[in-house]
C-alpha cells in the first residue's frame, strides 16, 4: 500500500507568511477580516474582507531573488512554493516534480485598467501564470492549472493525488492563490452573497460570506510502502469530485452532490469515520443550509464541526490548500478549532459546530467544499499510525 503524504506547506495570508504564523494566530482566536468603508477599491458599499499587508509582504519577499519583477499573483505564488520548498531537499528542476496551480480569477485585477482596444496580454491568461511559476523554479515539466470555482483547491490536491498513485512524478507542489479584487467583490456583491460585517457560518444571524486572499502551497510525496514515513506523517488518504449540475452559482437543496462526494470518500478510504469535519462554510444562507444537510445524510451530524472562513474569509482557490494546511496542522496536535463567529445554530438539520477549541485524539479528518456550478469535493485526510 503507497501513501501520499504532506512533505511540506506554506500559507501567506492577511495573518502570516508562513503556516506556523497562520496556524497560531487561527488559535488564539485572531481574525484577519476586516470592515472596509464604502468606496474602498472604487466599490460605492461597504464589505468586509481578509487581504494581505502589501508593505510586509514587499519587504519579506526580498529574502527571495528575482521576485521584484512580477506581478503581485505570480510573486505570491512564487514566494509560497519557495517557502514550502525551503523545508525539503527536493530540487524543483527535477523532472520528477510537478507543479500544480489552482486559481479561480488570476491575474484579473489586470483588467482593470485593460481597454477593449488594446490585445489581451498574456498575463491575464491562468496558464501564463502557470508558466511563469514553473519557469522561476526551472521545471521542465508544462504546469496544470486547476479552476474549478470554489473546490479549485481541493481538486488540485486530488489531481496531485492521482499523478503520484498513477508514478507519473514523485513530488507534486500544489499552489492555490486569489486576491481581493473590486471585479470578485462586486461580482459577489451583485448577487447580495457578501456580509458587509464579519461572517457568522452555520450562525443564525448569518448574512453572507467574506472575501479573503491568500497563496498556499503543499508539496505531496510518495512512499510506495509507508515504511519509511515517521508515525503521525499526514496522509491524503481519499478524495472526490462529484457535480449536481444544479445551478449556476446556487447549491442543490438537497445536498445530492456534496452527499455523494462525501460517501465515496469515505468509501475508498475504507470506511474511515472522520473525528471531525473541516467544513466549507461560506457563512451564506443557502450554503450552510446545504452542507449540515449532507452530514446529516451521511450520518456526521454529531461529528465536531468548524469553517475557517472566520478567519481568513472565502480564498476561493487558495481556500482547499489553506483549510487543509491549518486543519492537518490541527489534526497534528490533536485539537479542534474554534469556528470563528458561531454562537446560535441557523441551520435546519443538526450539525455540531465547534464554538471554542477543544482538545480530542484524533487521527482523520474530512475536509468539505462545493462551488458555483454545482460542483462539490471531499478529501480524507489521516494520521499515519504504525
């Protein structure tokens, strides 16, 4: 039996720029949300959203060489996959390794001063991003972009998966970045998705998600036995990717999607019960409503539950990487996090949402996440234990 394991991570968030930064900050309860006043980016409402301290993140990424060059995205990204780099002895020019981008916008911020009479430059363009990235690291190996609405992170690493099961590489560096721009917050904004306060998942007074930004990167490894891996290795154990087709941006009343993805999971890692539940909440009505339904359904209502969106806000594509970061380093040190902004449950099925952190030996945990289009994943992620 192979395993696929975490060998190393990074997260570069309003909290931090690196995981341990991110991870401490998540347990004592600090949140990187901010109150944005009306017409802050050129958008006339209020909104609340996680962004990164520009200044300190220039004056860090020097210790980086030639990053001054790129964009804001690309440096991001870069900067992320380096970090997580610099705790291995992996030589990313290997053709053995392969770097996977997961984005749901880009480099869209570009567009903003784009004329309809000037031609598209490659920079808006995900592949080109894709390509910078594995260039600066001397890949010789043509990146994948993942972009698959809001489950882009978890689906690169199920991607990732696959590519080492299938001894197509070695090592696989999953990056996964968004950035707050005024085309996503008013995007979301314009079907009235976004709290202008802080976000409340699962809460009865809940009125919408948070935006956030934020680059993650974890580099996955194959052990064809598991015998040279230290006990408490995180493994990826399962995944899936299922669609319901619902609607366009809606998820399905009846969770069928998120219920399937979940089952299988839970299937082909041979019936493992989770200790707890790394759940998607966006914090917005229909959501959360859909996700405690599909616990229920898959019997995980009395599960420990949490979304981390209070934290961070919705990532977008960095979201799948950056909850699964912080829930496996949680999963390390046997505790469950606080859901930031919960206090009265707001859900019509039950769901055991986790309002303080808690101590509990565990050694699995499900990380959920659905999407615009109907488009729903899980993974299981587990302790290794000898």
């Amino acid at each position: 039996m192979s395993c696929i394991y975490q060998i190393s991570h990074n997260i570069v968030s309003s909290l931090g720029f690196n995981s341990k930064e991110n991870y401490n900050a998540v347990v004592n309860n600090i949140s990187g949300l901010k109150i944005y006043p009306e017409n802050s980016m050129n958008i006339p409402e209020a909104f609340c959203a996680s962004v990164i301290d520009n200044t300190r993140f220039e004056d860090i990424s020097k210790q980086v060489s030639n990053l001054s060059d790129y964009n804001f995205f690309d440096k991001l990204c870069i900067y992320s996959a380096y970090e997580a780099l610099q705790k291995t002895d992996i030589d990313p020019a290997d053709p053995s390794c392969l770097f996977i981008l997961s984005t749901t916008k880009g480099n869209i911020d570009l567009l903003e001063n784009h004329s309809l009479e000037q031609n598209i430059d490659n920079s808006l363009f995900l592949w080109h991003s894709a390509n910078i990235i594995g260039k600066y690291f001397n890949n010789p190996n043509k990146p994948i972009v993942v972009s698959n609405a809001c489950i882009s992170g978890v689906s690169a690493q199920i991607v990732a998966k696959r590519l080492l099961n299938f001894k197509k590489f070695n090592y696989v560096v999953v990056i996964g970045a968004d950035l707050v721009s005024r085309f996503v917050v008013s995007g979301f904004q314009s079907f009235k998705a976004l709290s202008p306060e802080l976000c409340l998942p699962f809460d009865a007074e809940r009125k919408g998600l948070n935006i956030g930004e934020a680059a993650a990167t974890i580099i996955y490894g194959i052990d064809e036995t598991c015998e040279n891996l230290e006990n408490d290795t995180i493994i990826l154990d399962a995944g899936t990717i299922t669609n319901d087709a619902n609607h366009i941006s809606g998820p399905s009343r009846t969770a069928e999607g998120l219920t399937l993805a979940i089952n299988k999971c839970l299937e082909n890692s041979g019936n493992i019960k989770p200790d707890f539940i790394s759940a998607h909440g966006t914090a917005t009505p229909y959501n959360d409503d859909m996700e405690a339904l599909a616990f229920t359904r898959c019997k995980l209502e009395n599960t420990p539950a949490f979304s981390l969106k209070g934290y961070f806000g919705h990532t977008l594509g960095a979201a799948g990487l950056l909850e699964t970061i912080i829930s496996s380093m949680a999963l390390k040190n046997n505790m469950v996090i606080k859901s930031a902004g919960y206090s009265r449950c707001g859900v019509d099925n039950p769901v055991n949402i986790i309002s303080k952190n808690q101590s509990l030996k565990a050694y699995s945990f499900i990380k959920t996440i659905s999407g615009f289009g109907g488009c729903n994943a899980a993974i299981l992620i587990k302790k290794l234990v000898k």
